[in-house]
C-alpha cells in the first residue's frame, strides 16, 4: 500500500485542535470571503460529537436508522462474500453502526483490525475503548486526523480490508475535495479491497430541510457548537445567542447549506485575525450536505479511479449504500 504522508497522527493522542496556524490560517480566510464560511470539522469536539450523537436519533433524521438497517440486512452476507479482515473506517464518529460490520467479521470468524479515524479525540477515545470491551480479541488502532490532509494507514493491514465512509459525510464535502479524498483512498486500497459509502439519496426537498430543522432545536445547538469550538480554541468571543441557525436546499446543487445568521449588527474579536464585522442577517456557512443519485456517485468514483460495484438504495429511495472497487 502506498504511504502517502505521516501527517496523520497514530493513537487517539494529538489533537488538531491546537490553536494551530492552520486553524488560523482556515478561519481567517473563511471569515474574510464574500460569503463568510467555517470547515464543518469544527462543529466537532467532544460537545459537538455528542450533540451528533442526539441528532441521528431525533425522528426527523431519517439517515441514520435507513443506514443501519440497509447495514444490518447487507453485511452478514457482503462480508463473508469478501473475507473482509480489516475495518478502516473515515470520521467513525460513535461507531454505532460500524458494529454491524464488526459483528459480521466476528460472525465470520475474523477477529481482525478495526481502525476508525476522526478529529474528534476524546470522542474517539472513548469509542476505541468501548469497542475494545465489547469485541475481545479484535485490534482497535484509533487515529486521530483530518480526513482533508494527507494520510497513512497501519502498513501491517490484514487484507482484504474494507474501508467505509458512513453516514452521508461525503456529502460534507465539496465536490473536488470529495475527489481528492476518494483518490487518496484509492490510492491504499489493494485490488481485493474495497470501499463501502453511505450516501444520502435526493428527495422530497421538504423531507431533507426536516432533518436540517428538528423541532428540538439539537442541529440548532450542534450548528451553535461550533462558534464555542473557536472560543474555546482560538480564544475568540462570539456569542452563540447572537447567531441564528439556518437550513435550507439549494436545489441547484443539490445540497443542504447550514448557516449561523447574525441576527444583529455586530463585531467578533479573534485574536491573531482581528475584529470580524457582521451586518445584521450576514450569516456563516457551516455546513453544505449534499445529496446523490447513483449518476452523480458514479461521477465522484470515476473521477478518483473507482467504480461502483454495488448500489443498494433502502425501498423509500432515502439512502444508499454503495460499495466501490479500483476502476
Ligand atoms: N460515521 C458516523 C459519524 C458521522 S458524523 C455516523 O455515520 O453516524 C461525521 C464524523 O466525521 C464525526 O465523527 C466527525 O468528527 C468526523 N469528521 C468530520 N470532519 C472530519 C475531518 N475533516 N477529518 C476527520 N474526521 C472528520
Ligand atoms: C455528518 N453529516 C453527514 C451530517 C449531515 O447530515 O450532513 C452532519 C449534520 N449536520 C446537520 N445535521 C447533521
């Protein structure tokens, strides 16, 4: 497999979340834009895991369940198909339904390698160790990481391995970042692994915005979350309470875009940028969260050097997995 780089920190120990130059440098440069936007990797400390957490079991998210249960009917059979040995899993998160796969490894008597990587730390800590009690005998390898920089993985990986990216988060990214993403895990992938990805699937544009506007209020405080991540890191004093959260689809993308609107004329101090001046209703864009077809898959695998080997929608067409080979 080829090593790519060794910015990708081994063990669940380095945070990103240093107040970093490249935090600044992100941060600057989002906030000076024509239209002001933040990386959605920092909705996610441990607070915002946690709030993601209470998000995929809020009813309008339908995501999360349709995922799992297209897990649960596929993997017993898909993984003794492949032999799977190891699990290489991007922004594993809690690792909920990554259990199914392990489940259906053990099942098959694979033990093997679990490697899930996220930039939440202490978050993923916590779900290596959870992982460690409940799978006896199966190797966790956490690493903490920013899945938009280059990486490597464990060069001893018991093949064939699999490596999944659940959830929908590629649709956190915007397409050439996707691409770049896709062909770096390419690029490790040997001709018997494969990758497994979650997409969620156009739809009823009232049914997408829901999941976006919980009547709870949780995406509202994970959205808010972030503007504490940088206080917290880069010492800046943005008050949450001044921002509103915004979702909407932008149908031309096909994707939904989530921002923090200002609610009053107002001035931010980040040190070592300066004072950031909002106008009442300038808002920041936290998040896009785009929405595929299988066309529209095929084209992200194409462009990185994959094909789509599978593709298994649930029967309301809300979500898909899809399992990609080297092209
Ligand atoms: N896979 C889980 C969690 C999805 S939430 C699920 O399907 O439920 C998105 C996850 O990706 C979070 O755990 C977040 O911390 C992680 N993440 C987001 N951006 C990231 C980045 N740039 N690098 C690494 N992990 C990232
Ligand atoms: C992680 N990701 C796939 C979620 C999504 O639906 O785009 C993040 C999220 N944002 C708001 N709610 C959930």
């Amino acid at each position: 497999m080829p090593e790519i780089s060794t910015k990708w920190t081994s063990g669940a120990v380095a945070a990103y979340r240093q107040p970093d130059t490249r935090m600044l440098a992100e941060v600057a440069a989002g906030l000076s834009a024509p239209q002001k936007e933040l990386p959605p990797k920092y909705f996610y400390d441990h607070r915002g895991s946690e709030l993601f957490e209470e998000i995929t079991r809020l009813p309008e998210y339908y995501q999360t369940r349709t995922e799992r249960t297209l897990l649960e009917a596929w993997m017993p059979a898909l993984i003794p198909q492949l032999g799977t040995r190891s699990l290489i899993e991007l922004g594993a998160g809690s690792a909920e339904k990554s259990r199914v796969i392990l489940s259906a490894m053990r099942s098959n008597g694979t033990t093997g390698l679990y490697v899930p990587v996220d930039v939440s730390a202490s978050f993923l800590t916590l779900t290596a160790n959870r992982l460690r009690h409940e799978y006896p005998g199966l190797a966790v390898e956490p690493i903490v990481a920013d899945i938009t920089e280059d990486f490597s993985i464990p060069h001893a990986l018991p093949r064939p391995a699999l490596f999944a990216f659940l959830g929908g988060t590629i649709g956190n990214f915007y397409p050439p970042a996707a691409i770049r993403l896709l062909s770096r895990l390419r690029a490790a992938m040997s001709a018997s692994d494969r990758f497994l990805m979650g997409v969620d699937l156009r739809k009823d544009i009232g049914r997408i915005e829901a999941a976006y506007n919980d009547s709870q209020g949780v995406t509202a405080a994970f959205n808010r979350n972030m503007l504490l991540v940088l206080n917290q890191e880069l010492g800046s004093d943005f008050d949450p309470e001044g921002f509103a959260h915004r979702a909407f689809y932008e149908p031309v993308n096909h994707r939904i875009e989530m921002h923090l609107v200002s609610t009053a004329e107002q001035e931010v101090r980040v040190p070592g940028i300066g004072f950031i001046h909002f106008a009442q209703g300038e808002s920041i864009r936290t998040e896009i969260s785009c929405k595929h077809d299988q066309a529209s898959v095929a084209e992200l695998f194409g462009a990185a050097g994959l094909r789509i080997e599978s593709w298994r929608p649930d029967p309301e067409m809300l979500f898909a997995l899809v399992t990609g080979v080297r092209a």
